[in-house]
C-alpha cells in the first residue's frame, strides 16, 4: 500500500467538454501526467532504489532548500499556487444561450473536506453578476410588519450575528442527467454544489426588529436587486428557523458573484431561494406566486402537470474521485472519498458499492456532521484491476434513503430538469478509465 501506488489528487480531467476527440486527447494527456507523477512520486519515496536506476538529479538539493525565498506579503491577497491553476470553476460550453444568464461549475474533483474556497464557489444568475456599491445597497422589509425599515449594510451589522455552515444546491443540479448519461465529470454532473460558513443576521431576528405579524405572516417573500428581480417566497415556519441574510462567506464580506453585499442563506432549501443581491423581504399572508416559483424551479412530471414550490434539497451523495474523466494509476489501494449532504437535517450513513449496487460497506464520515451542510465520506478499497462500478448512498437523520435512478423515474418520469438526486455510478474500466454510467 505505498502511497505512490495511490491516485492521489486524480485532477486534471478533462474539464471543457466539447466534444470525444477533445475529451480523448484531454484524457491522454492526462494519463502521461499521471503516469509521470507515479514514476517520480515512486523514485522519491525509494531514494535509494532511484540512486541505483542511474537518477542523481532526484539526490541534488534543490534550490528552494539553499537560498533565501520571497518577502512576506508578496501578494496582498494569497492566490493558489501555480502549480494548481488547472482548478477552475467552469462553464458547460452551449448550455445557455447568454453567459450572463448562466452557470460556473463548482471542480468538486480536486477539493478536500467541505468547505468551498470563495473563488470557487458556483455561480448561477439569471441576468449577470454585478458589484454592487455597498454604501449604496438597502434592504427594505415591510409587509405584514408593525414597522417597515431600510437597512444600510452598517445597520445590519449591529444587529446579533450568527455563522453557520451550510451548503448550497442548485434545483437543476445533476438536471442534464434525468434522461440519460450527458456530461463526463462530477463538476459538471454535482457542480452546482458548494458549502461554505455564512456569517449574518437571522431573518428572525430581523422580523422581530421589525415586529412581524406573526399570526397573520405566513410567507416572506425575498427579491433581488439584479435585472432579473429574482422572488422566491418561504414560508414563515422555514424563515423563522434557520434562515439568514449574510453579508460574509467564509470569513471573508461575500463575493461579487455570490451576492455581495448581501444574499439570503436558506438552508437545506434549492439554491434559487438564496436570493442573491437582497433588497427587498415582504411578509404576507399566502404565497406570493411569482414568475420564479409557478413558471420556473418546477417539476415536469409524467402525466404533464407541473410540481410548483418544491423545495427541500432531498438527500444526496456523490463520490468526487474516483470520479468521471479521471484515471487510475495501477491495481492495489485506494480512497474512495466523497459528499453527501441533505436539505432535511444531518446525513447519517453513506454506503459505497463496487459492483454496481449489488453489494454495499459502509463509509466512515468526517466530522463535523452537521445538519444542512456537506459531509466527507472515506472509505478503502483494493482495486484488482477488473471492470468495476462504483455508487454511493447516502442516508439522512430522518431515515430517508437515497434512491436508484430507476427508482426516481418511476415517479418523476424523464422529462424534468429540477431535484434530480438519484444515486450517481462511475465505471471502472480494465485500464483504470473512469466515465459516467447509468445502473438501474
Ligand atoms: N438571486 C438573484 N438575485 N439572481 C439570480 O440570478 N440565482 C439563484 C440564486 N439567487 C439568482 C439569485 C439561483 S438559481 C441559484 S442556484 C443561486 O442563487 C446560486 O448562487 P451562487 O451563484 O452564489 O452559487
């Protein structure tokens, strides 16, 4: 079980998808990569035997180990190393017709644990980003209030806060999936996913400063301060639990592109509800019925009705690498890691299957397990060089099991593109190739 015998960071998939000849050359590339990485990663961990195959340059020492290195604070604002640049968030080419009404997926295949960085967190708009002033941003809340308030930034900011880490899914994530395999990696079959720690005000206590009707408000309505006027409504029950208006996203004010300066953070709720450039919350007595909710984010189901105000982001894993476009290196050990996550509470098992679901073992989970947030499954296995298909199931705290694709099918047919959150397979092949299958 050397740890050079080991996939280690299997990036470098293929990651535009433009068509097989790319995807082919792409994956060739990366093999060589691999394979030389393997090579010197073996030559490093055996100097000795590296010494005897004639490599002195590997016994040199090399430079960074003899001269002085670079001045604090070089860049202001750290950045990656160059040696990591290949991970990017990045767009499906011809998904939508306009970029500026379209999606960045989050490279779930190179990240560890189950924070997002902020430079790679998705982005999902409906009419562009913008960098909004934030002296010049305002929320207003009215409605079914005792007092209707503008906030600037700085009121906000003096109201008790809270940070919490939840994740954030979008409706359509794994949407191109539902009538068959459509996409080769996990970043663009999952990478409408992030997890990070939101710091704000709780949209109770906010309510509450405003003395919100609480017989009579039933739902509050959020709209963005975009092109797009983006509205969603949730129901008071939702709001007064766990909902917040967040100016920070890991540790940092929020990004542009995420919201800046202020965004709703509705856990375990589709990412649409995470109103994003927050200006206004209304509270009212029935469901606001915008364009956004009975038009948009619904399921189409078999018999040709529309499923409206779906909401929860049902219970959901994924294993991240080995995953689509990646490859592996040689027979013997590997970690098998994953996510899993639920929009109801914590996530309580992940099983991993290598035959394609006909056998399962149970994960180990990383902690912190929390509830509406990311959780990092591991688990070992010898591969023996044959065809294997490996599956992940996650189960969440109210004993909801994740289910097969035929299984989901059977109720919501094919011709959806929301709340797909069916079990994902990726095939093994006798060369170590790993590619997106369906298993029913
Ligand atoms: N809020 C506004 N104002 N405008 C938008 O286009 N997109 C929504 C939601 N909030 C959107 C918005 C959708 S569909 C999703 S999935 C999430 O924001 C994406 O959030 P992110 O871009 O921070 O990942």
């Amino acid at each position: 079980m050397a740890a050079a015998r080991r996939p280690g960071r299997l990036r470098g998939a293929p990651e535009n998808f433009l068509d097989a000849g790319q995807i082919a050359a792409v994956q060739a590339g990366r093999r060589d990569f691999l394979k030389n990485a393997f090579a010197l990663a073996a030559a490093g961990a055996a100097t000795g035997a590296a010494a005897q195959q004639g490599d002195p340059a590997i016994l040199e020492l090399p430079e960074h180990s003899k001269a002085l290195g670079q001045p604090v604070a070089a860049r202001g604002y750290g950045e990656p190393s160059r040696f990591e640049k290949n991970l990017q968030r990045r767009e499906s080419p011809g998904l939508t017709r306009v970029s500026g009404a379209s999606v960045s997926f989050t490279p779930l295949q190179g990240l560890f644990g189950i924070i997002t960085p902020s430079g790679l967190h998705f982005e999902r708009h409906h009419q562009g980003w913008w960098d909004i002033d934030p002296t010049r941003h305002r929320l207003m809340v009215m409605g079914l209030v005792q007092q209707a308030r503008v906030y600037t930034l700085d009121d906000l900011m003096r109201l008790p806060a809270v940070s919490r880490m939840h994740f954030i899914e979008c409706g359509a994530n794994t949407g191109m999936e539902w009538g068959n395999v459509a996409v080769p990696t996990v970043q663009y079959t999952h990478g409408m996913l992030s997890c990070c720690e939101f710091t704000g005000v709780l949209l109770s206590t906010l309510l509450d400063h405003c003395g919100v009707d609480r017989k009579r408000g039933k739902y509050v309505l959020a709209e963005g301060a975009d092109g797009s006027s983006l509205t969603r409504t949730i129901a008071m029950e939702r709001a007064l639990d766990d909902v917040m208006v967040a100016w920070a996203m890991n540790g940092e004010m929020l990004r542009p592109e995420n919201g800046y300066p202020l965004r709703l953070v509705a856990p375990g709720l589709q990412g649409v509800s995470w109103v994003k450039w927050l200006r206004r919350l209304k509270v009212g007595d029935e469901p606001f019925g915008t364009k956004d909710e009975v038009l948009h984010y619904v399921d189409l189901m078999p018999d040709g009705t529309l499923r409206q105000y779906t909401s929860i982001q049902e219970c959901k894993s994924v294993i991240t690498s080995p995953s689509g476009g990646q490859t592996l290196l040689d027979k013997g050990y590997y970690n098998v890691t994953g996510l899993a996550w639920s929009g109801r509470g914590r996530v309580k098992r992940v099983d991993v299957s290598f035959d394609g679901g006909r056998n399962w073992r149970t994960a180990s989970l990383e902690g912190p397990l929390l509830a509406k947030c990311l959780a990092r499954f591991n688990i070992g296995w010898n591969w023996d060089g044959s065809p294997a298909i490996l599956q992940s199931r996650a189960i969440d705290e109210t004993g909801y099991v994740q289910p097969k694709i035929n299984q989901l099918r059977a109720v919501r047919g094919t011709r959806s593109i929301y709340h797909n959150n069916a079990i994902q397979s990726w095939k093994v092949d006798a060369g170590g190739e790993v590619t997106n299958a369906q298993v029913y």
